[in-house]
C-alpha cells in the first residue's frame, strides 16, 4: 500500500503511463513464501490494453524472480523518478525559515498478476525497446545488427512478461499542499538550475498559473 493523499493523484491515466515511457527503468516487487524478490527491470507500456493499461518487461532467465513472475504471483511494478529538493532558503519569507523544506517527486505502483509471453511476443518487446531506447539518435542501433542468428542465440537467456495492471497507487507529490507563494518561488529557482520539468509539474499540480 502506498501512502499517499487525494491531493497528490492525477485522473490523466496517460500522464501515469508517461512516467513509465519517460523512466523506463523501475523496481519490480513479489512477495513469496521465503520472503520477498525485488528486482530493477526496464517496463515498456501498452496503455490500450485491459482497464488500467498493461506493463511489459523482461528478467534473464536466470534470474530466481521468474520462476515466480511464472506462478502469476501478485507482483508491483515501482516507476520512481529522483525528484529534486526544495529549500526552505528559496521561500519569500528568508531569512525567518517558517517553512519546513520538502522534496518533489513523482511515483507510481503498479499491481497486476504477472503473465509470461512467448517468442514472437518477447521479439517484438525487444524490437520495441530499441526503439524507444534510440528514437532521436544520430544513427540510432537497429536489433537487425546483432547479426545472423543474434538474436536467437540470446532469446533462451530472456523471459519476458506482461503485468495486465489491476491497480495504480499514485503519488505525485509537487507542493500541492504547501503555501502557492512558497511553491512559486521554488519553481523560479528549479528553472535557474535546469529542472524546469519539475518546476512546470509543480505549476501544474499545484494550479500556480493563477495564484
């Protein structure tokens, strides 16, 4: 269960899924008899399937965790990006410090049953993440240029999987619930120190535009 507060959710289901696409690296978690495996695979996303959108993602096959992505244990997918810190130095009322500082950060659970996928399946979620991985390089690496057989030599070291998502915990925790001068300040100073993705999602969460 993840803690969190009504302030801190989004009803956008694609803003959710824009975290994982613009992440793409997170934590997969799954509680078992002898204790629990936790492991840091990349997850892909198909947001058009099932309710909540579905996760794909893959381990090597050595990996103890398959075994239990295999009996379709419940199992949470954690997409966490590094947020930033915010001081109470940057708030109008300097020097009195009346503020506590905080921390903005976005983070989403993403709960489901674990389904292995075959073959073809785990061919093209590999082509896919290639894909995503090098769009915009200069000369972006194509999967074709591992070479005849290439692939097939290391597909029997992959178990790939999909997690159908039966439930999202969110906690986008942007300063929706400290004071807007506060929150206005800090987003000037996040800009002059190049996170000006987190100053536009703390102005977005917390309606600054018009405060």
């Amino acid at each position: 269960m993840l803690y969190t507060k009504s302030d801190y959710q989004t009803a956008d289901l694609n803003e959710v899924y824009d975290l994982v696409d613009a992440l793409t690296l997170g934590t997969l978690v799954t509680a078992h008899e002898g204790g629990v495996a936790i492991s840091h695979p990349i997850f892909m996303t198909d947001r058009n399937r099932g309710d909540n959108g579905t996760l794909i993602s893959h381990l090597a096959a050595a990996n103890e965790h398959v075994e239990l992505l295999r009996r379709g244990l419940p199992t949470v997918a954690v997409m966490m990006d590094m947020g930033h810190y915010i001081s109470s130095s940057w708030y109008p009322n300097y020097p009195e410090r009346d503020s506590a500082p905080t921390w903005g950060f976005k983070v989403v659970h993403f709960s489901g049953r674990p389904q292995m996928i075959g073959q073809k399946e785990t061919v093209q979620h590999l082509g896919d993440l290639v894909a995503h991985m090098e769009k915009g390089r200069d000369k972006p690496w194509h999967m074709r240029e591992l070479g005849p057989g290439g692939l097939g030599r290391r597909l029997p070291h992959i178990a790939a999987f999909e997690i159908p998502v039966e439930r999202i915990e969110v906690k986008f925790k942007l300063g929706q619930d400290e004071r807007p001068a506060d929150m206005k300040a800090a987003v000037s100073h996040l800009r002059d120190e190049g996170l000006g993705a987190l100053a536009a999602d703390i102005v977005r969460h917390g309606n600054l535009d018009g405060k």
